[in-house]
C-alpha cells in the first residue's frame, strides 16, 4: 500500500490579513457614512434656507405687485376725479354763458284769466313750456327738463320769477319751493335764484 500524505494547509495568517482588512474597510466606510450624512444634511439645510429665501422673495412680490395695483387704482380714481372735475368746469362755464347771453332756463309763475296758475319754462328764446300748477310736479318738471334738452348732470342756472303781492301766491310758491327740492334729487346741479317782480 501505497501511502498518501496528507498536506495541511495553515489559513491562520491569511484569515488575520482578511480580518484587519475587514476592519479597515469597516472603519473607513464608517468614516464616509458621517462624512455623507455631515454633508446631506448641510445640503437640507443650504436647501431649506433657499426655499425659505424663495418663499420671501415670493411674498416680497407679491406684495410689490399688491401695492402697484393699489398704487394704479388710487391713480386710476385721480384721474377720474380730476376728468369729472373737467367736465363739471365746462359744463359750469357753459351755464355761466348761457345767463351772461340771456339763453339760461327761466320759470314764471303767473295767474291766467281764470284765476289758474301757470308755471312758464322758457330756455332762451326759442322753447317754452306751459305747466298748470297742479301738473308742476317734480315728474313733470323731469319731462320738461328732457323736452328741453337738460341732463341730470348739466349745470342749470335757472331764475324763478313770480309776483308776490298777487293774491294766493305765497301758498302756491312754497308748494313750488318744495317740487325744487324735490327736482334737485334728480338735477343736484340745479341752482334756482328768486325774483318778485312786485317791487
């Protein structure tokens, strides 16, 4: 018979070589594990103060563009008041031209021969309207106004003439003074002078 040795392998230094690698790949992967956790969370940091910065800025503009629309509204209304201003002005200066050329509206309270009373509207020279007194409502004088071509927002300067010392007057002119106020509800640039032609 033939004899074998047996050969006897010794892994003791290979397994101690093995291990301290081992150790050295655990220990440095350990140092990266910290080192990337140090530097994830500086990024969430770095990531949270930009959207943080982000939203400000956001609200930063929005509050930018809040002001400018309040800023154009308020300018927007300006100039409407000063473009209603303008008109008023020309419409108050086409008033004062037509008293100065005799064409304003005039309103003459009167009695006819039955003893009726009625309120003439004349605008210059060429229109005149006849209103008996129960028809002077502040409706009616409306209508009249329309006929007449005047606008609710028209400057009228109008002259209100009537004889005092004729009998049953003061009744009928205080009932007239109260369809004036009335009337201005519906004309609020409606200026109205008195005359008593009595004296």
């Amino acid at each position: 018979m033939k004899r074998t040795k047996d050969i006897i392998l010794d892994f003791t230094s290979l397994l101690d070589v093995v291990m301290i690698i081992l150790f050295f790949f655990i220990l440095f992967s350990r140092v990266d594990v910290t080192k990337a956790q140090t530097e994830t969370s500086q990024a969430r940091a770095e990531a949270s103060q930009a959207a943080a910065d982000a939203a400000a800025a956001v609200a930063d503009a929005d509050k930018a563009r809040h002001d400018a629309d309040a800023l154009m509204s308020r300018l927007d209304q300006e100039w409407r008041i000063l473009h209603e201003e303008d008109s008023r002005r020309a419409a108050d200066t086409a008033a004062l031209v037509d008293f100065a050329n005799g064409s304003n509206l005039k309103m003459s309270l009167a009695p006819d021969d039955a003893g009726d009373w009625i309120l003439t509207l004349r605008r210059g020279s060429r229109d005149t309207r006849n209103l008996m007194l129960g028809e002077a409502t502040a409706e009616n004088l409306h209508r009249t106004f329309r006929a007449l071509e005047i606008a609710p927002e028209d400057t009228i300067l109008c002259e209100f003439l009537f004889d005092a010392d004729t009998r049953g007057s003061n009744a009928v002119i205080k009932r007239l003074r109260q369809t004036f106020t009335e009337l201005r509800e519906i004309y609020p640039r409606l200026f109205i002078s008195e005359t008593d032609l009595s004296t």
